[in-house]
C-alpha cells in the first residue's frame, strides 16, 4: 500500500493521534509516497473533461495539499492557478516541488470553510480527495464560499467515484475505517476528520443547488463502467448561477 519512501506506522499512528491540520504538517515530506494523493490518472481524466469546456482564466484548488491539482489548473488556465489549504508543511512541499509558473502559481495558506479571496476571483475551483474533511453540516457553508469567489457562470469541479458494493474487500475496508476514525474522534482530543463515505453523490449535489449552482455529471470514460453500465468514475461540475452584475 506504501513505497518504502512513505510514513512508517509508527508515523501514521501519531499523525493520526493529531489534529487535522499538525497531522498533515507531520505527514507532507511524505505524502507522495501513500496512496492518499490523488492518482494522476484520476487528475488526467479530469483534465480531459475541463477541456472540453475551457478555457479558464483563473483556477482555484481547494485543500491543495502538495499540488496535484494545481498542476491540472496550470494545464487549464491561461492566466493564474492558485492552491489554498491551511497545512503548511503541505503547503511547503507543493512549492519545492511545481512545476514551473505558467502560468503565475500561487500559493495560500487559509482555511477554505473561509476563503480569503474577492468575490469572483476565479472562473474555475477544483477539489481532488479533500471532502472526507468536512462534516456533512460543513458543506452547505464550504459550497457558498466557492459560489462566492467564482464570477457568473464560473465552474467548481471535482471527481466521485462509484462507491464499492457491499461485495467487495473495498466496501468493508471503508466501512472499518470510517468506525475507527468515529472511535478515536470520540474518545481523543483534537477530532481528526476523515469519513471515506460520508461524501453521497445525491446529497452533494442538493447541497450545491442550494448554494446556487447547476449540477452536471461528466462521465469519465478512462475509467469504464461497472456490471450495471453505470459509471465507476464521474466528474461534477457545477456551474454558477450567479446573476451577472449590470453595468452602471
């Protein structure tokens, strides 16, 4: 599951003993190495559908971690990618290691429940691997903060995959998981927020329209389909349906 360059257990077990935000200062010089950051198939698929619908001036990775996605903004943007997340250890290593700044890349350390950025700034958000973060009470709060930074008509994306079938190693696996992190959280202080399953596609996408947004499903085809046809991996985008401002 690891390469020999990844935490030890005894590294993982005191990360996870942490807060969120110390526990991904400790863990970033080498997060890389584990199987937590986004695979750069999944950021390659993603990629492709964007630029079907580009160009984009201005992108925004939220919890940006060591900057896998930021390198999917500079692939899409023409003027500026920005990542935000409030690990500065992460936030350090995704600035040792981007690629070279075309276009201008940024780096923010913030909290994104509070985005420290002017009303649309952006034209494009992307999240890759971050939701397990938030508390389903979070997301109605989060998602208003990203209709807020992007301009009329901005998109926020992010991939979801299918979720495994109660069949499936993977199913009971993630479902361990999730028990043991309730567990530590309620008997450990500070909580250390990490749910695989509690981000529900049909939830989601309530929760975005609430906060003013279209919802758009994008097949992502790199990835196939399941025994039903339905797809093992899609991409939301979420249009804003802010009113664009008239001009005085």
């Amino acid at each position: 599951m690891f390469s020999p360059e990844g935490p030890s257990l005894r590294e993982l077990a005191v990360q996870a003993l942490s807060s969120v935000e110390h526990g991904y200062d400790l863990l970033a010089p080498k997060f890389d190495h584990t199987p937590f950051r986004t695979p750069g198939p999944v950021l390659d698929a993603c990629a492709s559908a964007l630029a079907r619908t580009g160009p984009f001036d201005a992108g925004l990775d939220l919890a940006c971690g060591t900057g896998a996605g930021v390198d999917v903004l500079a692939r899409m943007c023409r003027r500026s990618a920005t990542g935000i997340d409030f690990s500065a250890g992460m936030l350090d290593v995704a600035r040792r290691t981007a690629r070279p700044p075309e276009p201008a890349v940024s780096w923010v350390r913030g909290d994104v429940r509070a985005l420290p950025f002017a009303p649309g700034t952006f034209d494009l958000v992307v999240s890759f691997g971050a939701f397990g973060h938030f508390l389903p009470r979070e997301l109605p709060g989060l998602f208003a903060q990203v209709n807020s930074v992007l301009r009329p008509g901005g998109r926020f994306a992010f991939p979801v995959l299918a979720p495994p079938r109660p069949t499936s190693p993977a199913y009971w696996t993630l479902l361990g998981f999730d028990l043991v992190m309730r567990v530590r959280n309620a008997v450990w202080r500070p909580p250390f927020v990490m749910y695989y399953r509690a981000f529900r596609l049909g939830e989601v996408a309530r929760e975005l329209e609430r906060a003013g947004f279209g919802v758009h499903l994008a097949t992502l085809p790199e990835f196939g389909r399941r025994g039903d046809g339905s797809p093992r991996a899609r991409m939301v985008v979420a249009v804003s349906r802010k009113a664009r401002p008239v001009p005085a």
